[in-house]
C-alpha cells in the first residue's frame, strides 16, 4: 500500500525509487485508532475482486449453534476478470497446523507479506492479512485484517469490536477512510452482476444449512451481505495517489443473538497509473487450500468434542461429588440422629432413675410416717393375703387372723388356728407398713 500521511519513508539506492512502509505495517496504526479493528477476514474464498467468504467463517456462525461445523464452501470470482498477466504464487503458512493455507495469486514482479491471524472470541476461524506492493512501492494491493462485532444476549469479547448493531458496508469503508487519513472521494460502483452473484451464494448457504436447523427443530438464522466499493484520494510526497476500498459486511442474526464480520480489501496507485494497476491486481487474491481447510475443521471439532467431554466428565465428576456428599450428609445425620438417640436415652434413664429415687424416697417418708402414725395410735396395718386388702387393728397382738366378713381375731400364740373352732374361714393376716406397702 502507499503511504498515508504519518508513513514512514525509506530510502532506496536506485534512483527516485522509494519503498513505503505504511501504518497498517506498523500494526499500531489501525490497533490503537481503532480498537479491535482489525479482527475478521474470510477464510474460504478467492479474493478476486470484491472479498466474499461465506465458505467457513459465515458457516461456522450458523452452525456452531447446532453442534455441526462443515463447510458450504463459495467463492469470489471477478465478474470481469483483467486479461491474464504474469502471475506468480505465494503461500500463507499456518504455524499450529503446519500446513499452508492460503494460495494468493500476485502479479510476477511484486513484493509479498502475509501471515494467518487468530480468528476473536465472536468468530474464531482464523483470517488471512498480506499485502502485495509494486517494484516501486507505490503501487499496493492489501487484504485487511477482518472486522468482528456481536451484541444481543451472548456478551462479545474484549477483542471485538464494540458495535451494537447492524454497520452498511458504505458507513464502513467510511469510517475505515478516515482511519486510514485518506479523502473520501465518493462511492464505486458495483457491477449488478456481482450483487446477483452475491445473493445467490447467500441463498444457497442457506439451502445448504435449512435441513440441519429443520433436524434440530430450531429456527433458522436470517442471513444478510451487503457490499460497496470507495474511491479514495490522498497524497505521497509529490505522487497524487489514488485508492479503491472493497467491503463485504455478512451478518447472522438469531433470536436472541447477532453477529457481524466485515472484509476490506484495498488497492492504491498514483492516480495516473490507477486503471492499469487496478486491472493487474484484478486476478489478484487469496484462495483457502481445502487440505488446511479440513484440517482446520477437523481440529476445532477434536477441540469441540474435548471441551465436550472436559464438559461431562465435570459433570459426572460434580454428580458423583454431590452423591458423596449427599451419602456422607446422610451417615453424618444418622450419626448424628444416633448420637441424639443415645443421648435422649441416657437423658431418659437419668430422669427414671431420679424419678425413682426421689418417689421410693418419699414411699419411704411415707410408710415412715404412715408407721409413726400406727405407733402413736396404738395400732397396726394388716392385709388380706387373698384380696390384698389392708385394716388397721390394734397392735396389742402380734397374729391377726380375718373371716373376710369384717371379724378379725387376734392372738399372741403363732400356733393358733380358728379354723374348726369358730365359724366361718379364717385367713392369718399379713403385717405391713402402715401405708399398706410390705
């Protein structure tokens, strides 16, 4: 890309030659203007004119949600594609997969960069950013980094951007003009056929998705592309420098739940130059390689299926913790119902005995008293050993012999029996206290 006000300048050796390092070089520039701005690119489509991908990252949206992560693989052609020129091939390399993943197709003499970034917490399929700069420098043809936004129910992370809405791809290439300091000329046109093209991918992704929501009996999210071109105009040195952004904005909405992810593409030259240029860089693009792109799946499932399992063994785990604890809450409070128990029982014989105590002490009080009454009166307490009556009769003698009429016969001889002398049957009467008690 050429410079924008604020690029630094670097010197080379042959001439009026310059090479320029612009701030999306120095990553800082779009980073701290706008941030979290540089979070979204496609991952499965041929850069080829304006950026279209719904092959992985729209797809992983609406699928995520239903457990089925494939791809509905689309990619951009150029409606018109430029007469071919000498082309040559670059690799965009993956560190974790090690493998390639990305093809981008460049004119023979330009300088390449690119790397693969890590996809945000809203979309976490990753996205390829490289720029491609003329033997001169002046002329450029970047892929910027993807832009990811959410908002509704499920909370965006801190590394997307923090719209809470719907952004037209028009607003878009605005607001990223005038982060890159560069005038706003007007709006491109984009060829009706392109719009067509477009919308017929978008409908066949959803013709490709519908069973999957129909099998789950969940609402099929609503999906919406928007796309614009910008003419821009700024300054290099003493070059007029002429730029086209390419914006692409997809959008998913569920009930409860949005999520956006813009691509931007952008072409600069001198002004005078422009047209030839923007014709050479018309085959220009990447193209996602279907060997990293299964194995980039197949991955993220394997990470899927784990966090899964990781997800029920914790619950199994959480289970089995709550049925110990519910089995050891069940011995604790039998124990302690034991414990109660026992201690309700030594409570209760402690009271018995107390009980018994003080009553066999105040039966003693009471036939101690019972007896001193006797005493004092001259008598004594007897009982019927038959009908376990008690009478009080006179102490004078110490054998008391009972009709069980009401006549008693009382003698000092312990050999006497009235039975046969007098009439009647004469029981021999028991001595007790005088409360009748033995």
């Amino acid at each position: 890309m050429a410079p924008v006000p604020g690029s630094k300048e670097v010197p080379e050796s042959l001439g009026q030659r310059r090479t320029w390092i612009s701030p999306y070089e120095q990553l800082p520039c779009i980073c701290e203007t706008i941030p979290t701005l540089m979070k979204q690119s496609p991952l499965s489509q041929n850069t080829n004119r304006l950026p279209l991908n719904r092959g992985l990252a729209a797809t992983f949206i609406t699928l995520t949600v239903l457990g089925l992560l494939q791809v509905v693989a689309v990619e951009a052609q150029g409606i018109a594609p430029a007469p071919q020129s000498a082309m040559r091939k670059e690799m965009i390399f993956d560190p974790v997969l090690r493998l390639n993943a990305y093809e981008v197709t460049l004119p023979a003499t330009w300088r390449f960069r690119g790397t693969l970034v890590q996809g945000t917490t809203c979309i976490p399929v990753p996205f390829q950013v490289f720029r491609v700069n003329s033997p001169d420098g002046l002329s450029a043809l970047e892929r910027l980094p993807r832009l990811d936004w959410a908002w509704g129910n499920t909370p965006a992370g801190p590394d997307c951007l923090p719209i809470k809405t719907v952004m037209s791809a028009r607003d878009l290439l605005k607001y990223i003009a005038d982060t890159f300091h560069v005038d706003y000329v007007g709006e491109g046109r984009v060829p009706p056929e392109y719009i067509s093209f477009v919308n017929q991918g978008l409908a066949r992704d959803r013709a490709a998705i519908a069973p999957r929501y129909a099998a789950a009996g969940m609402t099929q999210p609503t999906q919406t592309v928007d796309v614009a071109m910008a003419v821009v105009r700024f300054r290099n040195g003493s070059f007029t420098m002429k730029g086209k952004f390419e914006g692409t904005v997809h959008c998913t909405h569920f009930p409860d739940h949005h999520q956006c992810y813009a691509e931007v593409r952008y072409d600069t030259a001198p002004e005078a130059q422009f047209p030839a240029v923007d014709t050479l860089v018309a085959n220009a693009g990447a193209a996602q390689l279907a060997q990293w792109n299964k194995a980039w799946l197949d991955f993220n499932n394997q990470q899927t299926a784990a966090n899964i399992r990781q997800i029920q063994a914790n619950g199994a785990a959480n289970i089995a913790r709550i049925k110990a604890n519910g089995e050891q809450f069940r011995q604790s409070q039998a124990m302690r119902q034991r414990v109660h128990e026992e201690f309700m029982a030594t409570m209760r014989r402690g009271t018995d005995m107390s009980m018994n105590r003080t009553k066999a002490n105040m039966d003693a009080r009471s036939r101690s008293t019972s007896d001193w009454v006797d005493y004092a009166l001259d008598r004594q307490t007897v009982r019927d050993p038959g009908t376990g009556q008690s009478t009080k009769v006179s102490s004078t003698f110490s054998y008391t012999w009972s009709d069980g009429a009401g006549h008693f016969y009382q003698t000092e001889d312990p050999n006497y029996d009235p039975n046969g002398v007098l009439q009647g049957t004469w029981t021999r009467q028991q001595k007790v206290h005088g409360d009748g008690s033995r």
